[in-house]
C-alpha cells in the first residue's frame, strides 16, 4: 500500500474521531469500499445501501461509495478498515481466511451449497452469526452476508470434464481451499489481485479463472476467455463489514438507523444476485465472444466427485464441528460422492 495514500486516509479517520456530537451540524461520512463494478450485485447493493441510510438517518450520515478498487485494492482494504482508514467493506469470504478467521473458507467448498436456499439456511441463521462474531477480536463487526451467486470456470480452450484443467494456470482469490481446489482438479492455482485478472488473462499470466457471470461480465473478461463452463462449483458472497470502533462509537439512534438500511440493502441485494447472474449470462453469450457450455449430470457428477476430497483435506483447517454444523442444514454428505 502506497504510505501517502494510507496517511492522508488515516488523516480523514483523525478528523471522524473529533466527539460526534461536536459535529452536530455535519454528516456523519462513511466510506465504503469495494473492487468490483458499480453495476455488479455488489455494486448495486452498496449504492442501495448508501440511499437508504441516507433516508433513515435524514442526513445524519453520508455513505460515500468507492468502487472498482477506486480508493483500496483487495490486498489493501482489510488493513485500511482496521486502521480505520475506510469505514465499511464488503469483501468476499475468502478474504477473512488470511486475517485469521479460517472458519470462513467454509464458503469456498467446492459444491457445499446447491441453491440459494440451502446457503441462506446458513448465512441467515445461527452459523452465520457466530461467524460474523469471530470478526469482532480483529477489530471488525459483521453486519450482513451478500450473495454474489456461484462460480463457474473459464479458460481458453473447452472445459468439459475435470482432466480439461489439467495443467492450466487458474487464478484464484487468496485461499487454501481454493488452492485445494485447483490442486484437486491438477490444475495450478494462481494467486492474484480481482482488479489484476483481466491483464492476467489478456497476457498470458494465467489461462483461466472461476468467477460468478457477473463479475466475468462487467470486468470484460470475456473478451479474453473463449469457453465458459457452467460447472457453479463454488459459492461467492461478501460479509459487510465496518471498523469495531467507528461503529461502536456512532450515536445509538444513528447506528440503530444503519442497521435498518442494512436489512434493506441485504435483503435488496439477495434479491437481486441472481437475476443479475441470469442476465450477464445471455449478455455474455451474445457478445459470441465466449463460447458457454452447460454441463451434462453426468459431466457434474465427475466435477463434484473429482472435488469432494478437498473437503476432508480442509477439515481440520475449518474445523469438523463447524463443517458438521452446515453439512446438516443443507443435507451435504461428501462421502456420498
């Protein structure tokens, strides 16, 4: 992270710190960060958000929205939040791993969730409570999940079965599942930044990467990945977050205000992950840039049989209690694979 940027973030956190009600007169801001595009399900939730806080608090507080890595990029932002140089994030759950909170790479699984209704039996009730709590010691409060939705590979030549990645340089998001996963698949997974993947892919760095349709969509890659497999293999949500601190210390009318307009930007952005997915998946298949195969049950079979050791590999990293814990509200059994 460039210091001069980190200084002059911390320098605005300086002037947030002055007692609120010093401030009467002047808007509470909060900057909110994130990677991808505003027209992403992310994007659109945190523009949501940003309105409906407005409205609740009448103007006592301003959510400022930075997106596309405008203010941090997603090796940057989790540190910036702790320090208090942003104030809200929404990253994606494998983000949490490398902070200290493994128990979140529960959600890069390979085939843990076959719907959204099993994964919101998990991040709607009591796991995803307890998981959000772990984030509190870390200096971080969790208010909400979002869904993005699930994850498909792509790559330049046909991904059919699971030998079709033998070999191919895949990027992924900093994760030793996720790494299990490529392993799993003989596949070599690459570690590298969201906002670096379409250069990546452009160049030559990597072959291929997995990502929901409409990160692949609004980032362009598919104007340098020629074969889309429909595998959805894994899940991708973000965990909004906001710094302990800053949050703790907002006026308790404010605060109560801001979780209003969080229920409402949640249950706005699960609403609306998969209709954006659907509609990014025809766009992609009319760009005739990218050639979208639908797997046969029999192709999936091979793709969920060939990745279900990562779960027992990964046991003991997230834990067998917790793993227990999710495989009963969505009747996943591995060993039936």
């Amino acid at each position: 992270m460039k210091l001069s940027k980190l200084f002059f973030g911390l320098a605005a956190c300086a002037l947030t710190a002055v007692p609120f009600t010093a401030l009467a007169q002047q808007p509470i801001v909060i900057k909110f960060s994130h990677v991808v595009a505003h027209d992403t399900p992310k994007g659109l939730a945190a523009e949501y958000f940003a309105k409906r806080a407005g409205e609740l608090t009448k103007g006592k507080a301003k959510v400022e929205v930075y997106a596309n890595s405008t203010l941090y990029k997603d090796k940057e932002e989790m540190e910036a939040l702790q320090l208090g140089a942003v104030q809200m994030l929404a990253p994606s759950l494998a983000k949490f791993g490398p902070l200290g909170v493994k128990e979140f790479e529960l959600f890069d699984l390979p085939y843990i969730f076959d719907n959204y209704e099993e994964l919101h039996r998990v991040t709607q009730g009591a796991v995803g409570a307890s998981l959000l709590k772990k984030l509190e010691p870390k200096g971080v409060t969790g208010l909400a999940f979002w869904d993005n939705g699930f994850k498909s590979f792509s790559a330049n030549t046909p991904i059919k079965m699971p030998a079709d990645l033998k070999g191919k340089k895949m990027r992924i998001q900093s994760s030793k599942v996720l790494e299990e996963q490529m392993r799993a698949l003989s596949a070599l997974p690459q570690v590298i930044a969201f906002s670096e993947v379409y250069q990546a892919l452009q160049t030559g760095v990597v072959d291929g990467t997995e990502n929901p349709i409409s990160n692949l969509y609004t980032q362009k890659m598919f104007e340098v990945q020629k074969h889309l497999s429909l595998t959805e293999h894994g899940y991708l949500a973000y965990a909004v977050v906001v710094n302990k601190k800053f949050w703790e210390g907002l006026p308790a009318d404010v605060r109560t205000q801001l979780t209003a307009a969080m229920k409402d930007a949640t249950a706005y952005a699960n609403k609306i992950a998969k209709e954006q997915n659907d509609k990014d998946l025809e766009a992609v298949k009319k760009t005739g840039k990218t050639q979208v195969y639908t797997l046969s049950a029999a192709e999936k079979t091979a793709f969920k049989k060939a990745l279900a050791p990562v779960h027992a590999k990964m046991e003991s990293r997230i834990g067998k209690d917790l793993l227990q814990s999710v495989y009963k509200e969505t009747g996943f059994d591995p060993s039936k694979l």
